[in-house]
C-alpha cells in the first residue's frame, strides 16, 4: 500500500490543508456533479473524502431517502457526517466492502496517491452500477514546468522538486495527463474531460494550498536535491504575493459512464 505524502501531517494542519483545497477548487467540482444529475433518492460514493465538503453537498443533495458512502484511509474529519444518509468508511478503497452499487461516484486528488491505480480504478468500476458515473479528477505537477508565466530559476527548481518526489515515491506527477485514457482502459465510456491549468495570483486559495504543502512536504522536496530551503522560502514567498501570477498545477477532470 502507498503510504499518503501527508500521512504524518497533524490533525490540525491536515484539516486546514484540507479546507483550503476544498475553497480552491470545490465550485468546479460541484458543476460537474450538478451537470450529472444527481437527485433526491440517489446513491453515491465520494472516495478519499478528505475534510468532506462534497460529502455534505451530495447528503443535501439525495436527502434523507438516499446513500452517500464516504471512504477514506482516514476518517477523522469525516465523522461528523455519520450517520442518516452518510456512511463512513475508514480504509483503503480497494480493501473496504461496499455493499451497495451507487449511482454515481466520485473521487478527487486521490488517484495520483496510488501506486497501484489498477485496484482502486477496477473498485470503483465495479461499486457504480450499470448505466451509472464516475467523475475522476486528478492533477498534473509538470505542467507548472511549462506554464509560467513569471517563472524563475528558483520557482522552477521547486516545482522539479515537487514532480521528483512523486516519482521517487513510485508515483506519477503527471497523473492527470493520464486519466482519461486509464478511464477508458478500466471499462468506463467517456462523456466528458477538461482540463483546468489554474492560472493564479498569490493569496488565492490555489496558492496558498501549494504555499501549505510546500512547508509540510519541506524535507521530502529537499531530499530530492532539486531544491534547497531558500528555494523553498521563495516559492511560498512568491505564493502569498498577490502581484505575482504562476500556475501551479493543473487538473484534468472525466465523467464518464459505465457502460
Ligand atoms: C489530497 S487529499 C484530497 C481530499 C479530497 N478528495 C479533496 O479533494 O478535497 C487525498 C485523500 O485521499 C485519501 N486516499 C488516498 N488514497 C486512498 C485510498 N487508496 N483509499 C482511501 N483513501 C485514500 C487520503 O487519505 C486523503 O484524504
């Protein structure tokens, strides 16, 4: 089993880290899942849940007549959704049992964490039914190589660094490049993909999301020796500057159907 980049991160750090992706990226997320369909009485799966907002926005959306699984290798900041329509499982996707197939399913920057994407892909294959949708979204860290604006030497080492740590750890920073065909290869039908290179000035939620996981990932970016501490210091610097523009990564979402 891949160990999480951020597996030792506190509790309190983690949670915030969390919420920031989440005030980041959530809006595109929900118009994906609002294009969807998804509707009172409706069962779905959010996979790798994290802090759980989309928990909570797909449990008001299916109401109390419908099933919301949420899954994840840890649950903490999950717990307060349990219960009514909310099941919450604590574990590795491909080790945990679901008993019902879901209307749809949906998992973000969680695949890109798995070395072995083959048991997570054919596990969420196999919990939507017939008919039913799977929305993935995954990011892609080497785009930030080729799209920068503003870019620097120093900038440039540390985004090296970030894509050589995932490599290191058997992991592909350009996952999200990937994902549509690994979706077509696990038996999903494609209906829709885009790509989103969040292009964004420092202090918005993006930012400062990179900014967080540069300071909690500091040593596991060093070690690689593509990036010292004072490069680090002016990412993050860089990061909360509001006059400075930078991409620093990009997502690639998929809906598609299982046919
Ligand atoms: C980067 S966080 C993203 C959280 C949330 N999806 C979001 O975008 O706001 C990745 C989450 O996936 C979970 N995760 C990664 N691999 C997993 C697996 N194989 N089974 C269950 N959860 C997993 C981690 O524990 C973590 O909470």
């Amino acid at each position: 089993m891949t160990k999480y980049l951020f597996e030792t991160n506190t509790n309190d750090r983690e949670w915030k880290r969390l919420r920031m992706i989440e005030e980041a990226v959530d809006a595109e997320t929900i118009t994906l899942l609002e294009r969807a369909g998804l509707d009172i009485g409706g069962r779905c799966l959010e996979i790798g849940a994290g802090a759980g907002s989309i928990v909570g926005w797909m449990a008001a959306r299916v109401g109390s007549s419908g099933l919301v699984i949420a899954v994840d290798k840890k649950t903490t900041y999950l717990q307060r959704f349990q219960g009514g329509s909310v099941r919450v499982i604590e574990g590795d996707l491909k080790d945990v049992s679901l008993d019902h197939s879901v209307d749809l399913a949906h998992a973000r920057y969680m695949l890109i964490h798995n070395a072995d994407d083959g048991a997570p892909l054919a596990k969420i294959r196999s919990a939507v039914k017939p008919g039913g949708m799977v929305i993935l979204e995954e990011p892609d860290f080497t785009a930030a190589a080729f799209l920068q604006p503003e870019g620097d030497a120093a900038v440039q080492r540390v985004n090296g660094a970030i894509c050589k740590m995932f490599t290191d750890a058997g992991l592909d920073p350009a996952y999200g490049l990937k994902l549509p065909k690994k979706v077509e290869g696990a038996g999903f039908d494609l209906v829709h993909m885009e790509s989103r290179m969040h292009l964004c000035a420092g202090e918005s939620p993006i930012a400062r999301v990179m900014a967080e996981s540069a300071e909690v990932l500091r040593e596991e970016y060093t070690k690689t020796g593509l990036a010292t501490d004072e490069d680090i210091d002016h990412y993050v610097a860089r990061a909360y500057d509001p006059r400075v523009w930078s991409v620093f990564y990009a997502t690639v979402s998929v809906v598609a159907h299982r046919g």
